[in-house]
C-alpha cells in the first residue's frame, strides 16, 4: 500500500538520458527519467535500450499499468488474445493484472517505458529494474551479457515478488498467451 501522501513531497528536478541514470539490465540498458521514489509512487518512466534475446519473460504487472512509447525499431506484443505490432511513433497500453510478453523484431529497440501507480499500490517496475540491473559503464548495449534466456529464474522471481511482477511459469504462460511464440524464440 501506499505511504500516506502528506509525508511524500516530491520535488521538481531535471534529468539526462546519460550513463549517470542509467543501469545496465539483462543485457539491454535501462535509463531512469523519473523513479517512483520521486513521484509519491504514481508513476515512472524510463528508456529501454535493447535488442532480441534481451526481451523479459511472460509477466504480470500487480500493482501497475505499463504504456510503451518505441523511440526507435519494432516490438510485437502479446496480451490477452492480443498480437500487437508497434514501431517508431506507436505506443501499446498494458493493463495491470493482464499477462503480457513481447519480442523485439528489429535488430535494435529503444522505447520510453510509462508505469502508473493502480490502486493505492505505488509503482514498483522501476525497483525491480534497480534490483535487477547495475550502473552501466556506457550508453553501449553490451556485446555479452547475462539475459533471462540464460540466466536461472530463482533471483528474478523473487524481486519480481517482492516489486508486484509476477512472472509466468512456462504452463502459466502458454494457458494465458497461448499466441505467444515462446520465450526467446526470435521472431522475424
């Protein structure tokens, strides 16, 4: 639940998409424009810089909505009976509560990632990012890079508990998004 608002303030401040704000996130970058912890919970939003293989398995958001923006390249998503293909200019809205998964089918992506506080739950997409990534050494996608398709899901499951994203196990995923291709199956 929410802190009471009155002892949240946030403050107005500025901020640069550079490595300073940025983390380095399964092998994609993550910027952070503006965190949760600075917006009394209600909203985040970030820049997502990746590429195929990088993409996140088949989730559920429980305490927010998710609003993608593409900046650059092509994403196909996948909610409820929905196949939704965006490019540059085009957002796709998530609700909070549906499953949800998405590929990249361009060889880069860059997209402003928009979380909404739902409920009187705060953000917590933005700290599951934290937690999941470190300070990048440069604005550079890295060459090599521990991603979801390698990595063991334990860790990433437990954040995601602990943030309000729950990530689907290969039967949940198949039963809710019975379209979607398959965790790190490229698609083209």
């Amino acid at each position: 639940m929410m802190q009471d608002k009155e002892h949240l303030s946030p403050a107005a401040f500025s901020r640069a998409t550079n490595v300073d704000s940025t983390f380095a996130y399964m092998g994609s970058l993550m910027t952070f424009l503006a965190k949760g912890s600075e917006t009394s919970g209600r909203f985040a939003l970030m820049v997502y810089h990746t590429k195929p293989g990088n993409e996140p398995p088949p989730h559920v958001h429980e305490r927010e909505h998710e609003l993608y923006f593409v900046l650059e390249g092509a994403m196909r998503f996948y909610c409820e009976d929905k196949t939704l293909d965006i490019g540059s200019g085009d957002v796709v809205f998530l609700p909070q509560g549906k499953a949800h998964a998405f590929t990249c089918i361009s060889d880069v992506v860059r997209t402003l990632i928009f979380v909404q506080a739902a409920d009187n739950d705060a953000v917590g997409l933005d700290s599951y990012f934290l937690a999941m990534g470190r300070p990048a050494g440069s604005m550079a996608l890295p060459e090599s890079a521990i991603t979801y398709a390698v990595d063991e899901p334990e860790h990433a499951i437990r954040v995601g508990a602990s943030t309000g994203i729950r990530i689907l196990s290969p039967s949940e995923a198949q039963q809710a998004l019975p379209q979607f291709s398959g965790f790190g199956v490229p698609v083209r």
